[in-house]
C-alpha cells in the first residue's frame, strides 16, 4: 500500500523544529503580557459569512483562498483564513466592549488555498494583536511597537517598517476615483490580474507584484497628496510617536490594505532576507470592521503576524546557536527485571525535582544501555543493576564532568538512594 503523505502546503513540524517555535510563541506570550495584552481563543471553523463580511468579497482571501465546506448540518463553514474576523465576532458575541477597550492577542493556524513555496504554506501559523476601542495615534504607535519590539527581541536583523496612511474615508474615496482614473487610460499597461483588480479593488493595484505595473505606478498619484488636514496631522503624530520610540521609517505611500473600513494607518515589517515573502508582519487600523459585522462604530488598530516566516528568518540570520531541546540531565540504565521495575520510581523523583530524565526502555546489555546513555547527551547516568536492586540504592555515574573545560576528570561512581540522587542533582 503506497504510504499516506500530508496535504499539499500542510506541513509537520518535526522534534528537531518545535524548540525553536517554543522559543519564538514563548517570547512572543511574554511581550504580550508585559504589554498588557490578553489572549483570546476562537474557533477553527466559523460560518462562510463571517469572513465573507469581515474581509471582503473582492479579497484574494475570500474570492480564491478559502477552506470552504458544507456540514452535515447544510451550513457553509469556513476554516479561518486570518484572525480579526473572528476575534471581532467573539467580542461581539460576548459583549466585551461594554466592559471597556479591548487588547487582545490570538495565536494559531490559519488556512489559505495558496500556491505553496517557502515562506507560504496552506496551513500556517500568525500571531496577532487587536486594540479595539482605541481612537489615538499613540495605539498605532504602541501596537507597531509591541511588534517591533518581539521581532529585535527575537534578533530579527534587517528588518524595515514600512508605514503609509490611507487617510479617513472621504480621503480614501477620493483617492480611488483619482486613481481608478487614472488606471483607465493605461489599463492596456497592466498585468492582467491588475486589469481584473482595477474593476473589483483598485487599491490593490497598488501592491502588484508584476514589474512592469510597477514600474508604472511610480508615475501615478500618490496617496498622501489625497490626506486632508486632520488626516494628514493624525499620520504625523504617529511618525513622531515611532521616532520618539527610535523605531525607523520608511514612508511607502503605494502600501494598501484593500478594504473600505480600513482607514488612516498602514504597516508592514519586512525583511531584505526573506526573497518574494519579504513580509513578516502587515497590519492597520480598520475603524469600520466592529460595524461591518454588526457592533458599534469602534475605532480599532491590529497587525498579524507569519510565524513560518518568522521561524525561517530566525534560521536564516541567526548568528548563535538557535534554541533546541537540551539533553536530558540524567539517563536510566537498568537490567533485570527488579532493577526495571526501579527505574521509574527514581526518573519520576528526579522529574519532580525538575530535573530531566530518559529512561532506556531496552532492557539491552549494559554496554549497549551506556552507548545510547552516550548518544543522548546526558551529564549523568543512574545504573540499576541487580545488586543494586536488591540494595535499593543507585549507581550515578558522571558521563560528562560539568564545569569549565580543564575541569578534574569525572567523578568516581556513587552508591546512592534515589532520594540522594534527586537531591545531588537537582542542586
Ligand atoms: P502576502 O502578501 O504575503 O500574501 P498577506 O497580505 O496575504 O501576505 P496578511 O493577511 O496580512 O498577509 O497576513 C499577515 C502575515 O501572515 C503575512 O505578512 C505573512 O507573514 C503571513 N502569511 C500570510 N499568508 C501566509 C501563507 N500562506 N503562508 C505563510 N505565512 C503567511
Ligand atoms: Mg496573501
């Protein structure tokens, strides 16, 4: 029978990998709760409707990517392709803007029928922040800097924020007429997928990737030419909080975010490292969603971020050694069947005295029990053979003296109780 593979694009993450995502999830838990932040979980699965409403029809997200499967119940479901949908939905649905502003973080897998390469995948991973209910420049400066901040952290190296405002509304509709005008008559210069945006979401022509779209739309009108005033000051307060931050800028007046309830600030945090996935985080302020799904008009700013991408930039640029599962302190070495009988009890008082432990589970000779005590990195052994058994005492055997290299050679053998053992190495 031919062996069973995973999906296309849904990828294991083996032993050798998940210290690393530990380390990242852990740092990134951290920063959330020094900042105030509380993590909220939703479900996989949510109505089609959801993300249909909540991202927009006319997304490649929605239009092409989706998870989408009728139940046995007859109801559209969606496997969630981001996020903020339905972090919106569940704050909604329990009422917790009555309770006052909302900060909110979320991790996990999101699913999007894409083509699959490095750095994108059908099944990937996001961390994300929400502030809901926060009106001023000084959240969108202190969001951006949550997210700065884990990334340098983490020692990301040669990553840039890029930052745009796509103003209020009126700016904003304002500006899609000035440029779907101008779209128009060069609509025979565009890529074929920009000609298809320029009629369902002609902001996102704006984001092409095409070269030669590109290189054409250095011509066209900028964005910030379209902010009012107050509009205009709002995005200046916020460079001014990022530089009082000493984060760095870099204006990008062609970054969009397609939707019509996002509104004034734009971001992305890219990396000169990562080829055409160059994005690591991308996030905004999206006033209009709470109301688009059915809530309240609350002002509200948010990014999200790949892991994937996260995980192999860390990989890429990381200059010490990248964080993996230590050896085990002490390795179980027993024979007979009394002295296997034992080596539970005693790995289980050393694991309570947090301390870690493998125990051979071969119940091979001795010389072959050593070897793999060898393999396994560990500093100590604990020998069980008969004797021992009877006695009730352990062997510990040093296998790698500790302390700095010249160091006296190891220890000689112990004769030991299991609480003795537990005790000398735990210290
Ligand atoms: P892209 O332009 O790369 O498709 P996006 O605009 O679709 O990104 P968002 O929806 O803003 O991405 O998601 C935020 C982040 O999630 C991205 O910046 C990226 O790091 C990550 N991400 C998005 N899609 C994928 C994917 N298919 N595989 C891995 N990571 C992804
Ligand atoms: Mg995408």
């Amino acid at each position: 029978m031919a062996s069973l593979q995973s999906l296309r694009g849904m990828v294991d993450l083996l032993p050798g990998a998940t210290a690393l995502w530990q380390h990242v999830e852990g740092r990134a838990v951290e920063h959330f709760r020094r900042a105030a932040i509380q993590e909220i979980r939703t479900p996989l699965l949510e109505v089609t409707e959801l993300f249909a409403r909540g991202i927009g029809e006319a997304t490649d997200v929605v239009g092409k990517e989706m998870y989408t499967f009728i139940d046995r119940g007859e109801r559209s479901c969606t496997l969630r392709p981001e996020g903020t949908a339905s972090v919106v939905r569940a704050v909604l649905q329990h009422g917790l803007l009555s309770q006052g502003p909302q900060r909110l973080w979320y991790g996990g897998p999101m699913f999007r029928y894409e083509r699959p390469q490095a750095g994108r995948q059908r099944q990937f991973h996001q961390i994300g922040l929400e502030l809901l209910g926060f009106a001023e420049p000084r959240a969108d400066v202190e969001a951006i800097a949550v997210a700065w901040d884990l990334l340098a952290d983490l020692g990301v190296g040669g990553l840039a924020l890029e930052l745009n405002s796509l103003g209020s509304p009126e700016d904003r509709a304002g500006y899609r007429q000035q440029l779907v005008a101008w779209l128009e008559q060069r609509r025979s210069q565009l890529d074929p997928e920009s000609q298809a945006r320029l009629q369902t979401n002609p902001l996102r022509v704006l984001d092409s990737k095409h070269p030669d779209t590109q290189a054409l739309l250095a011509e066209a009108p900028s964005l910030l030419d379209s902010l009012c005033a107050a509009s205009r000051e709002r995005f200046e307060a916020v460079q001014a909080g990022l530089a009082a931050l000493a984060i760095p800028v870099q204006l990008n007046p062609r970054l969009v975010r397609g939707l019509d309830y996002y509104s004034h600030t734009a971001f992305e945090i890219t990396s000169d490292q990562l080829g055409a996935q160059a994005t690591v985080c991308g996030g905004g302020r999206y006033d209009g969603l709470v109301q688009q799904l059915g809530g309240p008009a609350t002002p509200a700013i948010g990014w999200a971020m790949g892991l994937e991408r996260l995980v192999l930039l860390l990989s890429r640029s990381a200059t010490a050694g990248l964080p993996s599962q230590p050896p085990p302190d002490l390795y179980v070495v027993s024979r007979g069947a009394e002295a296997e009988a034992q080596a539970l009890p005693l790995a289980r008082l050393c694991r309570r005295a947090g301390l870690v432990v493998e125990i051979d589970p071969s119940g091979a000779a001795f010389a072959k029990q050593f070897k793999r005590a060898d393999r396994s990195g560990a500093a100590w052994a604990a020998v069980i053979g008969e004797d021992e058994a009877s006695a009730g005492v352990v062997l510990l055997r040093e296998l790698r003296p500790s302390g700095a290299e010249g160091s006296p050679a190891a220890s000689a053998d112990q004769r030991l109780s299991p609480e003795q053992v537990a005790a000398r190495l735990a210290r």
